[in-house]
C-alpha cells in the first residue's frame, strides 16, 4: 500500500474543509486536503450566504446599526442551548472579523441592502435579511438588523465562494488530493488518530479521472433538481471508483479533521433519526451521505442532533405573500408568516402533517405577479409561476375556496375573522399584515412533498460532538470535526448564511487546534 505523511489531513473540501486548510497551513503545518469529488462540496452549491453581524463593514455601508449584544440576544433566542454562552457570544464578537478574513482570501462582499423581505435576494441586492430578526416575537428581543451577507456573484454565490477560497488553498502550496475517499481511521495504541486509510484515483488514466469528475458535477447540479437523475449518475460514479480506485495510506503527524458534510444524501439515515422529513429536496452534493460523522463514531465519537432536519418551506419571494394567512387542512393558524422558511417547515412537518395552503385576495396575487421576477432569482420566478397557476385555487368568499381546496371551511372562517378583527394572533408584525379584504380569494398549496415544482429543500443538522474550544472530537484524540459533521451553532436552527458562517468558524477552530498538536505518532496503529 503506497503511503503518503502530512502534519494535518483534512477529510472534505467545502468551505469548512478548505477554511481549515488555510488557517492550519498559516499555522505552519504542512496540510494535505482530501475531496471525495473536485472540491466545493455543499457549499459550492449553496447561496453563498454568510450571516454575520455586530457592526461588519457592510452593514455600516448600508447605514445600517447593529450590535454585538443584538446579535448575540437574537442567536440565543434562534438557537437555544446548542452551545454555550461563551461560544455564541465568541461568535458573535468575530463576526466582522470573519468577513474581513473572509474578504482578504478573495471572497468579494458588498454593502448593497435589499429593501423589501426575501429568502433569497436578486442580483442587484447583497446584504438582507436572512432570519426571523423582523418577525414579531424575535424584534421583541434585539433590535432587529440585516445579516445575510451574500457573496457579491450572479446567481447563487456558492459557487464564486468556493471558488475564491480554492484559490486562496493553491496561493500557499496546500496539497490536494481529489476524487479520493477516505475508507477507516488509524489509530495509535494509545487510541489517537494518526490517519486514514483511503480509496484514490490519484493514478487512475487521465480519462477516467475527467469523466468521474464530469459525472460527480452533473451529479451536484443540475443533479440536485432532480434526484432521480442525481441517482443515476452517482451510480457510473460508483462503479468508476470500484474499478479504478486504489488503496493509499495517509499518516497525519499532527491531527485528521473530518469536513466532509452532513447526511442528508443518505436517506436510511434520515429515514432512521428524522422519518418525518421526507418528500424533500437534498441540499448538497451525493458525498453528503454521513461518512464523515461515520468515521468519528467508529472511532470513538458520539454524536448528537441527528434528528435535526432543516426544511426550506419560503413564502418569499414575493414580498407580497408575507400578507396571506398560512393555514392547514383544518384552516388552522400555523405560524407567523414573516418567520424564516426553515422555521415554518418544521412547524408544518412536525405540527401539520407537512400540510398547508396560504390564504390571499385579488389584490397580493396582482402583486406577485408583478414583483416576482424582479424580487428573485430565476428558480424562484419558476417556483411562483407554478404557485399561481398549477397550486393555486380560487373563490369568491373564504367558504368557498376552502371547499375547492380541500380546507375545513368553518376553520378556515374562524381563522380568517380573528385575524381580520385583530391584532394579529399571530404576532406578525403590522409592516407584514394585509387586511384580506378583496376577493376573488385564493388558496396556494405549499405542502411539504416531492415536488419539482414547488421542491423543499432539506439539509442535516447534527453530527459529532466536539469541543467548543478547539473542535476536537469528544474522546477522540488527534480527532477534529467541522461543518455539518460536526454539532455546531445552526444544529439547533438554522437561518440563511448561519451554516456557512459555522463553517468557517468552526473550520478554522479545528485547523488551528489540529496544527498545534505536537508530533504523536505511534508505530502500533490500528485501522478502524
């Protein structure tokens, strides 16, 4: 077995990969990063939104005032007790500092504040609010501030993210070893990871390596669409790597850190911790499949939140849908519409069944009609010309489109008069409200189901516990975690940008620390 030696091996190079990379290799460690594709992961494929606050530079651009302490008293409200105190305020401290180091590795930003509220801003747009901040019970708690900072790129700014931290890797000489992946841990006598075991085709024929990489990207986008055809692919993938892969030996002097996403690819997984959540979309690329958090816990570690499913359920845009009612089957209230999608699909899959229709009038689907393409990115135009034509019904009082909908209408009546002899019982801010009052009425399914026209977007949320200090993996030395494979800030809740902005946070924790550990190789190893 040919063997390769780095003082740090880095398992996945997405963004919480690729940050560890850069800071271990700033330590002064030499790094070697592994990727079970070409690099980027999930985060190649995200929105490349970054949330971060406290007073950034683009915040300030935009006039905008935000706080250390209205940050923290936001993300504690959003996101429980997942870490500590001292944690998410340490977070919350080097948020502008993550951006600028964000900025100095080439990732561009740009102060340019969206005026109206959306899940996903157009291209003229790049600062914006990306949680609940503005939603009634949250701007009771903090002063509520635009955090969703976007990677200044057309389109969804993943891709411009990763690309410019990938060049940030090649500026420092950090070995890279694609379509390699990693099989078991080595662990010395003493129970420290001194490396892995890994599957390559480092010397596979150049064509080979070309069509598993072409594969793998077809397989990522436009394979996250449609994951009938995101299967397929990942199969040839598959067979490829059973073929031509072969057997290396890496040791890490110093530490392995384990990057290598979340699990929602691997639907037994999610079937065993969260079998609610189904008829989703996949967030991320087929390599998502829970090897990462796999390997800590066949080496010692445990995990936590595992059950933790994020679910994209967005109302916006339009900005104009924030004014409808969100109802179930039995015409029930379900949540305060101005909340962020993530929260309102696990409010409707774990109280409703997955189930729900927003109410509206004549007046706000004229609206969405106009604002639409101009509020979004094309897929969400797509999205809302399905809503308004094939998911949507409509009637000339609220009785009657309950009935079309398939909507108890005496509930769906109650609903629609508390709210009209207010205030909202709901919460929802007044800025938000719309009185309803001009029919033709209509209700939009936004049911959670396989659905390519209206998809929810899912991604995972827990892993492997770690130490909050350095991102070691509990009872694992020489072990690191980061990212989705780790338990992190957004295991609890996520909003837009919060799992990019715990990547490299916690990318860069588990770097430096895994850089710093001295020398420890022992030659009685063990392959788990």
């Amino acid at each position: 077995m040919d063997e390769l030696v780095a003082d740090v091996v880095i398992i996945g190079s997405g963004a919480a990969g690729v940050c560890a990379a850069i800071e271990a290799a700033d330590a002064g460690a030499d790094v070697l990063l592994l990727d079970r594709f070409t690099g980027g992961g999930a985060s190649r494929v995200s929105g490349g939104v970054v949330y971060a606050g406290g007073g950034t530079e683009q915040q300030r651009a935009a006039g905008v005032e935000d706080t250390v302490d209205a940050m923290y008293a936001y993300l504690r409200l959003e996101t429980g007790e997942i870490v500590s105190e001292r944690t998410l305020r340490r977070f919350c401290e080097e948020s502008p500092a993550m951006i600028t180091w964000l900025e100095a590795q080439g990732v561009p930003f740009e102060g340019s504040l969206c005026p109206y509220k959306t899940s996903y801003p157009s291209d003229k747009h790049y600062l914006y609010y990306s949680g609940s901040e503005a939603s009634g019970e949250f701007r009771k708690v903090a002063k509520p501030a635009p955090r969703g900072h976007r990677v200044k790129g057309p389109g969804t700014s993943g891709k411009l993210l990763m690309a410019r931290l990938a060049e940030a890797v090649r500026r420092r000489d950090i070995r890279v070893l694609p379509q390699t992946q990693a099989q078991s841990l080595i662990k010395a006598a003493d129970g420290t990871v001194t490396g892995v075991v890994v599957k390559s085709l480092r010397d596979a024929p150049r064509s080979v390596r070309a069509r598993h990489a072409r594969l793998a990207a077809y397989s990522a986008k436009p394979g996250i669409y449609v994951p009938s055809l995101r299967k397929s692919l990942h199969r040839r993938v598959e067979r490829l790597e059973r073929r031509h892969a072969r057997e290396l030996k890496i040791t890490a002097r110093r530490g392995v850190v384990l990057a290598a996403g979340g699990f929602i690819a691997n639907r037994e997984l999610v079937r065993e911790h969260a079998p609610a959540y189904r008829g989703g979309l996949a967030l991320g690329t087929s390599a998502d499949d829970g090897s990462g958090i796999g390997l800590g816990v066949e080496a010692g570690g445990r995990t936590a939140e595992m059950g933790r499913i994020s679910a994209w359920r967005f109302l916006t845009p339009p900005a104009a849908f924030l004014g409808g009612l969100l109802v179930d089957a039995n015409g029930r209230r379900i949540i305060d519409e101005s909340r962020y999608g993530a929260a309102i699909g696990e409010r409707m899959i774990t109280a409703h069944e997955g189930k729900g229709w927003l109410l509206v009038d004549a007046p706000i689907v004229a609206e969405a009609r106009r604002d639409g393409r101009r509020q979004g990115q094309w897929f969400a135009w797509l999205q809302l010309r399905y809503l308004l034509q094939r998911g949507r019904v409509s009637g000339a009082t609220v009785e009657e489109v309950a009935r079309r909908a398939g909507v108890d209408p005496a509930g769906l009546s109650a609903t629609y008069e508390a709210y009209r002899s207010g205030p909202d019982p709901m919460g929802k801010p007044a800025e938000f409200a719309r009185p309803l009052d001009a029919p033709p009425y209509s209700l939009i399914d936004v049911s959670v189901k396989p659905n390519l026209g209206y998809p929810c977007p899912m991604l995972t949320l827990g892993g492997l516990v770690v130490d909050e200090d350095t991102g070691a993996v509990a009872g694992v030395p020489g072990l690191y975690a980061a990212g989705r494979t780790a338990v992190g800030i957004c295991s609890s809740s996520y909003v837009s940008g919060l799992s990019l902005a715990d990547c490299v946070f916690s990318g860069r924790r588990a770097g430096l620390h895994s850089a710093l550990e001295p020398d420890r190789i022992d030659k009685n190893e063990n392959v788990f």
